[in-house]
C-alpha cells in the first residue's frame, strides 16, 4: 500500500477519531454523539452499527456545513 495522498473515506475516518463520542444504551439498541458537535447524533442496533452511522452523520454535517459556509466545530 503507498503511503501517497489519503483517500476520501480515509481522510472522514481520521476526522471521526478526532472526534470523542458519547455512547448511551437505549432500548433499541445505542444512541451516539459527538461530545465537540451536539448535532452529530445517531442511533443504531450496535454500538458497532452506531459508531457507523454516527461517522455517516458526521460526513453529511461536514457537507452540510461546508455548502452553507459554516465553521467545522474543532474536536
């Protein structure tokens, strides 16, 4: 593997390490939160399946935010 430029999904995989989640049991399962952005929230079956989807939303905010112009909260 080369040590050349990150991919997309490498680059969004480094950002949500930066990130410290909050992960709480709920009946359905977990629901998770980035600690640094309150509005990165999901929930899933897993805390497996949740850290997933929370990297999903994390992905979509840091679009959203980006299109509006917007500051990416730091972790």
């Amino acid at each position: 593997m080369s040590r050349g430029k990150k991919t997309p999904a490498q680059i969004q995989a480094i950002k949500m390490k930066q990130y410290s989640a909050c992960y709480t049991p709920i009946p359905s399962g977990y629901m998770g939160q980035l600690l640094d952005w309150p509005e990165v929230v999901t929930e899933g079956a897993t805390i497996q399946e949740c850290t997933e989807l929370l990297q999903d939303a994390l992905n979509e905010m840091i679009q959203a935010y980006s299109e509006l112009g917007k500051s990416i909260p730091k972790p």
